[in-house]
C-alpha cells in the first residue's frame, strides 16, 4: 500500500495481499488441523493427554503471538506513512527556505540599489549646496557692490 497512487483507497489492501494473508492463514490452518485429525484417529486416548500437557497456555500463546505479530505490522505500516510524510515536509520546508533565499536576495538587491542611490543624491545634494553657497556668495558681493 503506497501513497504515491491516488487511484487507491489508502484503507483498502490491494488484492495480492490479502490472498497471500489468506493462502498462508488458511496453510497453517489445515496444517494443524490435519496434524489433531491424525493424532486423534491413531490414538484417542493419547489425544486428550496430549491436549492435556498442552493446556490452555499453548493456545494463548498462539494467539498472542498472531495478534502481536499483527500489530507489528500495523506499527511498520504506520512507520512508512511516518517516514512517507516526514518527507513531505522535508520537501515543503525546502522549498520554504529557497523562496526565502530568494526573498533575502531581493531585498539585499533593493538595499544595494536604495544605498546606490543614496550616495548618488547625496553627492547632488552636496553639488547644490556648494553652488548655492556660490550663488549666495555672489549674491551677497552684488549687494554690496550695488550699495552707494
């Protein structure tokens, strides 16, 4: 089951799986089976001290390592979709940082054009301050000049 096919439910098994559940369960099943026909056609009375030396641990036992061994695969299911998903974000914030970069470049380009700029106008403003102190000048000795 992967989360790369959008044409599947993510709830459903895909059909090779659950037949290779079913083939392996139904296996086991007819297996053990067999193996308690035998035993109680051959020997009746045998069977129930067997059962007996068995006991009803033996058949807990089995099922808790079935349903363990289900949940074991529920966890690794779960861990992939982790894994699967952690990528996701790895990829999302990759491309948070690079448009960040990119933000950062641009403004350190209008910085770069802003202080460009700045010297430039203070070089003007310097300019026409030196020629209105020029013209003041001038200004100033015409009015004197112009005084009788």
């Amino acid at each position: 089951m992967t989360m790369t096919d959008p044409g599947r439910s993510a709830l459903t098994l895909p059909a090779g799986d659950i037949l290779r559940k079913y083939v392996w369960g139904g296996t086991l099943a007819a297996a053990i089976a067999y193996y308690v026909y035998v035993v109680v056609n051959h020997h009746p009375g045998e069977s129930f001290n067997l059962l007996g030396q068995f006991g009803p641990s033996f058949l807990i036992s089995i099922v808790a390592i079935i349903l363990l061994w289900d949940l074991l695969k529920i966890g690794v299911a779960n861990v992939g979709r982790l894994a699967d998903s952690m990528q996701t974000l790895s990829a999302a914030v990759t491309q948070i940082a690079d448009k960040d970069d990119r933000q950062f470049e641009e403004m350190r380009r209008i910085g770069q054009f802003n202080a460009q700029n700045s010297e430039r106008m203070l070089s003007m403003m310097m300019e026409q301050g030196a020629q209105l102190k020029v013209i003041s000048e001038t200004l100033t000795r015409m009015g004197q000049e112009a005084k009788p």
